[in-house]
C-alpha cells in the first residue's frame, strides 16, 4: 500500500451534467472529511460512513462553500484501487470540479499522474499488467468488436491462459533443476518424452497467439485508409457512403478537395481511419498541387488504398501512373458510377474490384466486406476474441518461443541441463512479463503514461 494519497477529476474536461472527483489512499477518508460538510439528517462524515454509501452536502475551503455535492464512502479493500476511495460527484463544467480538486489539494492530497489509479490497483494485486492494459484499450475502443474484446483481457481471460502457460513452464523447469540438484540420476527417458511434449505443446501455444497478433494491433489502432484517384470519380461521395453522414463536400467541379479529410468508421467491427484527398491530376493551381503532393504521401502512410475509377470510362490512360506508382501498396479497386452506360468495363485491374454507385449506395455494402477480407486474416469470435494481443505482449511472447524452441533444440541435442534450464528460465521471464510477474520501474512508466488522468 503506497503512503500518499492521490486526487484527479474522473471524469472529461468541459461542460456537462456532472463531474466525478476521484481521491485513492490511507487519509482519503480524512482529507475528503475537511472539504465535506455534510447536510439532512442521513448525511455522514467520510470517517464515519459505512462502506459504499453515498452522502449528500457541499464542498468547502477555508470556510467558503464550493459546490453541492454527492460523495460516495468506498472502503478498503473493496474499491479500484484496493484503497480507501472518495468519489465526489458535483456540478459539471471547468471551474466546479477545479475548485473541488482545488480544495483537495489544498487539504493534503497529490494531483494524480497519468493512470496512476489504475497503476495503484496493479500494484496493490487487484488486476494484472495484461488487465491495466485493457482498462485503456476499453476507453479508447472505436467499435464494438474491440470494446468486447478489451472487456473480455479485462476480466481476466486472457491472464487465465498466460498464467497457466507460465505455470507449466515453471513446472518443467523444476523437473529440469532437480535433475541438476542431483546429478548421479540420469533423466528417465519417460520424463524426458512429457517434457519434450509439453514444451512442444507451449510452443503451438504460443504461435497461436502470435499468428493472431495482427488483429489484436488492428481493433486497438485501426487501419489507415487512403481513398486515392483522379478528380470527379467519387471520391468523396464514397467517404460519405462510408461514414454514413455528409462529411466531405461533393459538388460537380473537379478539383473540391484540395486537402485531407480523415474520420473513423466502423466498418464491420473494424476501426477504419478513412482519408479522402485530393484528386491526383497535373495542375499549376499552387494549392491543389500542394493537396496531390498529400494524396502521395497519405497513399505511401496507407495501410490500404482504395483507389476509385470512374466506371463510366472504358479506356483512361491518365489512370495508368497511379495504377503504377502503388502497386506495392495493399489496393482494393472501386469501380464508381456504375449506373453510367460503360460501366463494369475496366479490365485487368491488378487487385480486387468493386463495383459501386455513391449516388444510391449501390454496392457500398459488398465495399466493406473486401475492405475487411483485406485486412483482417480471419475469424475472432468465441473463444478467439480475449486472445488479441498488443505491440508489448507480442514482443514477450516472441522471446518467451525463443526461450522454449531453444530448450527443445538443447533436449533434442544432448545439450547439458545447465543449458535447458537456462532457456526454460529466460522463457517463463519474458511470459510473466505479460500479466506483469516480472516487470521494471521503466516499463511501468511506459505503460501507465499513456492513460489518461483520473483513471
């Protein structure tokens, strides 16, 4: 349990309803009893509430009331931080809950820094580092494929299968140093078979979990999306197909958009982060050849390209340095104003087609399902979904395979004990990296420094 006691606003800067003060440590109860002054006859102090009762009254400083104010008593150990917990709920807007902080502050408590309630539940045992990290990955999920996913890492599912691939390695290694403990046994060959398999088994495992890494980096970043081609092909009237609401403005002169429009879409569970730039023509206008020189950079910073056609052109040669400048770049090929006479005409475009109308919609829907079968390898549903991964646990993961195909390699060489224990060591390391069974003070500060403050 840490010694201080921490405070932060809970809750977005700006103006709303209410707004949530947080206060986590060993004197909440007494700092927050010398701000609050209780009203009504069911009203108590902090000190002398029961455990998760809410009390109403007011916050003041120095004599001088701040707001009208509800506070919630959360006992210890049955709060997020395993702590003592004040959680003030007042009058939303920038000075209200200020000033409440503000009186705080003044009483004893420390501004809390970034996570740092959540890095005090880690601390103190109630989640592990995989649960800290999917607190974050729960605020900042974009769609609901990823908000179930970070809920499912959060209670625990995937800790639960870390924890035993850990433990089975632990319990391999204790086989292994016994054997070292007593070196006139020779390893019976029995002993050497289970172990051989089970490391085998914790090596599919883990290649389970690294072949799925992709869409795990996928839900918590999405994917960028360049929507690249000549001008007046639709390529903002696809944007506003895509997102589902007018975002870019469309009109019949060629040239609108001369620079970048960025905006997230759900698009089949998938957090896609659309582009739409300017068209890509030869121009001495200086602004709009600013808006193509972004087109290619946007293009080249691009996951993907979907780059739209007009399907009403049988033959357009002008298409054909476009066609070639990023043919190295993931494309899907949409094939625009197909209600016009010639359409469906293009041939041999390298990559997948779509053929759509932005005008009524018309093959919108068949665009997001190649958009997701670009993207996205396969399936994560049941017992799939707590197994997305991010950047750090695949890094974990892949020393921890480093560590368990080296002592494979060392059994089935003869290498000495010594060698395979030393493996098996450096692999159950890098696995309790991920829930946090080993971590360091630099790594804490890395994770935890990319919440936000009052979580």
């Amino acid at each position: 349990m840490l010694p201080d006691t921490i405070t932060a606003i809970a809750t977005p800067i700006g103006e709303g309803g209410m707004a949530v003060v947080r206060l986590s440590g060993p004197q909440a109860f007494a700092i927050a009893g010398r701000c609050f002054k209780p009203a009504g006859a069911s009203s108590k102090s902090p000190a002398d509430a029961p455990t998760h009762t809410l009390h109403y009254g007011h916050i003041a400083r120095e004599g001088v009331r701040v707001d009208e104010v509800m506070l919630a008593v959360l006992r210890a150990p049955r709060t997020y931080t395993r702590e003592d917990t004040v959680e003030i709920s007042c009058h939303g807007g920038i000075l209200a809950s200020k000033a409440v902080l503000e009186a705080l502050l003044h009483q004893g408590a420390r501004l809390a820094g970034p996570g740092e309630f959540t890095l005090r539940a880690f601390l103190n045992g109630r989640i592990d580092l995989a649960q800290a990290e999917a607190v974050a990955d729960l605020i900042h999920a974009r769609t609901q494929r990823a908000l179930a996913t970070a809920a499912e890492q959060l209670s625990g599912a995937l800790s639960r299968r870390i924890n035993q691939l850990r433990d089975e390695l632990m319990l391999h290694l204790a086989h292994i140093e016994a054997y070292i403990d007593f070196p006139d046994e020779d390893v019976h060959p029995h002993t050497t078979a289970q172990i051989c398999a089970g490391l085998q088994s914790a090596l599919d495992f883990v290649d389970g979990l690294l072949a799925r890494s992709a869409e795990g980096q996928i839900l918590r970043r999405g994917v960028r999306v360049a929507i690249l081609g000549r001008p007046n092909t639709g390529k903002s009237s696809l944007l506003n197909q895509l997102l589902g609401h007018d975002r870019a403005i469309v009109t019949p002169i060629a040239g609108t958009t001369r620079d970048t429009i960025e905006e997230t879409a759900d698009i089949r569970g998938i957090p896609v982060v659309l582009v739409d730039t300017a068209g890509l023509r030869d121009t001495t206008d200086a602004i709009e050849s600013e808006g193509v020189r972004r087109s290619h950079e946007c293009a080249q910073a691009a996951d993907l390209i979907l780059h739209v056609l007009d399907a009403g052109r049988a033959h357009a040669p002008a298409d054909l340095p476009e066609l070639e400048s990023f043919a190295h770049k993931p494309r899907i090929f949409v094939c625009n104003k197909m209600d016009q006479a010639a359409a469906h005409s293009r041939p041999n475009l390298p990559g997948a087609v779509v053929h759509t109308c932005c005008l009524d919609g018309r093959g919108i829907e068949a665009l997001k399902d190649a958009l997701r079968a670009a993207v996205w390898s396969g399936s994560v549903e049941g017992d799939m979904l707590p197994a997305m991964i991010n950047a750090r646990h695949q890094d974990a993961l892949r020393r921890g395979r480093e560590g368990v195909a080296g002592a494979l390699a060392a059994m089935d060489q003869g290498e000495p004990l010594e060698i395979i224990a030393m493996e098996l060591r450096l692999a159950t390391q890098a696995i309790g990296e991920i829930v946090g069974k080993t971590s360091t003070e630099d790594l804490l500060d890395s994770i935890f420094s990319q919440f936000c403050i009052g979580k």
